[in-house]
C-alpha cells in the first residue's frame, strides 16, 4: 500500500514539474494512488478468501465452491 501511495506521489510530483497544472497533477496522482490502493485490497480479500485452498491452481474447476466457504477441507 505504500507504493501505491508513494507512486502517487511521484507522479502528481513529475506532472508539476514538466509544467502541468499543479491541482491537476495533485488529481492524477491521487487517481494513480487510489487505483493502487483498490488492487491491493482486491488483492488481500482474494488471498483472504482463497488462503486455505492451496490445493487449486487459480479459479478453474473447485474455485467458486472453495471460496464460498471458509476454510476449505481437504
């Protein structure tokens, strides 16, 4: 989370600094911040959700079932 957070920061920076309106770049760079911080939190409900299923490889097949219940017994 703290990349993404960083990345924002970077890029509202690099905006300002080629010239760029600086609300408009601050805006840009909370966009790209924010879209990090989303697929992060996608990312840690999905290794939540799917933590205990070591046994399948990706969604195919058991996935759905396997994520509707918690923890999965093999």
């Amino acid at each position: 989370m703290l990349l993404a957070v960083a990345l924002g920061v970077l890029v509202a920076l690099g905006n300002a600094v080629s010239g760029l309106d600086a609300v408009g770049s601050v805006a840009f760079g909370a966009l790209w911040a924010g879209t990090g911080l989303v697929a992060a939190g996608i990312g840690a409900l999905t290794a939540q959700a799917l933590g205990e299923c070591t046994h399948l490889r990706g969604l195919r097949g058991g996935g759905g079932r396997c994520a509707l219940r918690a923890p999965c017994g093999r």
